[in-house]
C-alpha cells in the first residue's frame, strides 16, 4: 500500500508541475489554523549549544514542544504538493538568475535584490504580512561527496540534525508524503519541524515548520 500511494502522490505531483508551468500568478491560501504550528516559548540560553547527533528533539524539555505539533490535515495536502511544485521551479529560477536579482556585497557574498525578486516570481501565498522579513542567501562550494550521498543527509531527518548541529539543535520530521521513486529520494515530500539556532545567547532560538521536497531534474541535477 506504500509503494502504491507513493507512485500516486508521484503522478499527482508530476501533474501538478506540468500544469503549473507557465501558468499566470495563482494566490494560495494559508494553511488551516489546525495545521500552523503555535508559537514556540522562548527557550533563552538554554536553547543553545544542543548536543551534536540528537535530532529527536529529547534535550533541554523542548521534546514535547516539538512534539505537539501535528501534521498536516488532509485538507492541506493538495495545497502544500502545489506549493512545493511552485517553490521548487521558483528555487530552481533563483539558482541559475544573476544580478539584477543577486547583488554582490563588498565581502563577496550574495544578497537577494527584493525588488526584482517579486518583479520575476510574482506567485506565491500572497504579499508578505506587516512584521515579517525576507531572508534569502546563495553559496557555491564543491563538497567530496557524491550526490546522493548529500541528499540522504538533507533528507534524512537524523543525519541533517547531525551534520548541521551547530545550527539546528533538533528537529523531526511530522509526517512523509512520499518516499520517492526508484529506491532514492526523487519525489520525496516531508512535512517536517526543526529548532534553529545561533551559538549566540543575544539571538533566541526559531521554531520552523516547513516542507521539503526532493527533485532530480532533467539535467541530472538535484534540488533540495
């Protein structure tokens, strides 16, 4: 029965690409307050410096915090397939546009032009509410890893938490909408929550709720 819902998922979500490609600005609504996650308790210094190789959210009393959060309702599913759809094209778009879109900084580094960026990606859940930020970055390094070596660790809940723990000091994944395809991770969707932090006691730690979503392109690149 997984393997079988997977494929379907796979369909509804190849579908979905081929529809939304070229298609004119679509709004989509919010997720279902049942689905939002509730703001997280500041866990002050406590929060910080979490033990590397634990992702299971168990340390310093946030375990049942992250745990409460519930996945997503059947409601939501369609939405946030079409979602990761439209952000993957969009992340794609982002990886290979220069400047105007990215502007270098004085140091090297890459900054998001905002301006341009709602210019060339108008899609999306709508205007950005009073209060939030836009954050936005891009790096290019060369890792000794093969590729699917880099992408079992972004995908695997255990292994990013363990790598990255210098940044993320739990996490957990909700709930898998799909596995893949083909005994690796192309297609794979998960609905997923993750603590962040900045070894810094003046920056309180940030709750995510967030999908990721797996893709191997035509080229034979991959994106996370």
């Amino acid at each position: 029965m997984t393997n079988c819902y997977s494929w379907t998922l796979i369909d509804r979500i190849s579908g979905i690409a081929a529809k939304y490609v070229g298609k004119p600005v679509v709004s989509y609504p919010l997720l279902s307050p049942s689905s939002v996650p509730p703001r997280p308790l500041e866990l002050g210094i406590g929060g910080f410096g979490g033990q590397p190789g634990i992702g299971g959210g168990d340390i310093y009393g946030a375990g049942d915090l992250l745990r409460s959060i519930s996945g997503p309702t059947e409601a939501d599913k369609p939405m946030i397939i079409e979602l990761a759809v439209a952000a993957m094209e969009e992340l794609i778009g982002m990886a290979q546009m220069g400047d105007p879109l990215w502007l270098t900084t004085l140091e090297g580094g890459s900054i998001l032009n905002e301006e341009e960026y709602v210019r060339s990606f108008p899609r999306g859940i709508g205007p950005k509410p009073a209060g939030f930020k836009c954050e936005a970055s891009r790096e290019t390094s060369v890792v000794i890893m093969n590729h699917v070596n880099l992408v079992e660790i972004l995908m695997d809940v255990n292994q990013w938490s363990t790598v990255f723990s210098g940044i993320v000091s739990r996490a957990m994944t909700l709930e898998v909408l799909s596995t893949g395809v083909a005994g690796n991770y192309n297609g794979a969707l998960q609905v997923m929550t993750a603590e962040l932090q900045v070894p810094s006691p003046l920056v309180p730690t940030r709750e995510s709720y967030f999908v990721r979503y797996c893709k191997q392109h035509a080229d034979g690149t991959w994106a996370v």
